[in-house]
C-alpha cells in the first residue's frame, strides 16, 4: 500500500511534465515577483496587500495569493509538492477569473479598449495545472526522487517468503 507522501509525488517519468511545469514558471514567477518584491515594475509587498484589499481580499487570502505566485511556482518549477501546489493554484486562478477576469469575457483585451483582460489566460494555466494534478511532476522533480526514495511500507505474510522459496 503507498503511503500518502508516495501517492502525493509519484509520476510516471515524463520529460512533457517537465516542460509544463517550467512553462508554468517561467509565466507565473515574475508576476509573484511583482507582488512580493517590488521586480519588473511591480508594486511589491506592501502595496499589493493593499491593493488586495481594495479588492475586497481578506488579508490571510492576499498573503496566500502572493505566496503561491511566487513561491508556489518556484515549487513547480523543482517539481516539489507538485500536485498539491497545482491544486491550490487552481483554486487561485478560478478565484482571479471569477473576482476580476470574468465581468471582461472571455477574450484578452488585444486592442487597450476594455477596462480589464478576459480569462481565456486562465484557462490555459489551469489546464496545465490540471495536466500536473492529473500525471504528477513527472521526470526531472523532486517529487519523483522523494517517491522512488521512499521504502515500501508493505507488511510481507509468511507465506507469501515461503511462495518464493519452494
């Protein structure tokens, strides 16, 4: 029987989850930088906490929405708690397209003459999420070492050594 941290970080070894997962990164990393830090013209910290709040975000849901942007796809990246992490930035981007994208439609603002973006963004990152959740890290993570790593937890019946001795 697997055990829970073995159900949580197995993945069949596949270089294709590898690919989502530092597409995945590679997108949603700077936009925690943003937040967090203040890099690439963001407002940092502070401000976004504030901004969060103008929204109408309880200040524990501002702190996670700015931890899992950066942090969260930094864990992706390594393929660390994959599946776990994939599941709570879906709920992170249902929650960005039900709070901010969804009175826009569906669309990106292409031409600068709505006063938001669509979610049709959205969809795409939950959709590799959801490949992530699905098939795990795949190869190249840390999830796979830690479940290839970890010892059965099968209890072995005597009868099934004396099975392989006759």
């Amino acid at each position: 029987m697997k055990t829970i941290t073995q159900t949580l970080t197995y993945s069949e070894p596949s270089a294709t989850q590898a690919i989502l997962r530092i597409t995945f990164a590679i997108v949603l990393w700077p936009h925690g930088a943003q937040l967090l830090l203040g890099y690439f013209g963001g407002p940092g910290y502070t401000n976004s906490m504030t901004m969060f709040s103008l929204f109408g975000l309880p200040p524990i849901i501002s702190f996670l929405v700015i931890f899992l942007q950066f942090f969260g796809s930094l864990f992706i990246l390594a393929g660390f708690l994959t599946r776990l992490t994939a599941v709570a930035s879906i709920i992170l981007f249902i929650g960005m397209i039900v709070k901010a994208h969804l009175p826009f439609g569906f669309f990106m603002d292409w031409t600068g003459t709505l006063k938001g973006e669509g979610f049709e963004y959205h969809l795409l990152v939950i959709g590799i999420l959801l490949s992530l959740v699905v098939n795990g890290a795949g190869s190249y993570s840390l999830d796979n070492l830690i479940s290839r790593n970890r010892p059965s937890q099968a209890i072995h019946q005597p009868e099934s050594i004396l099975s392989h001795v006759a």
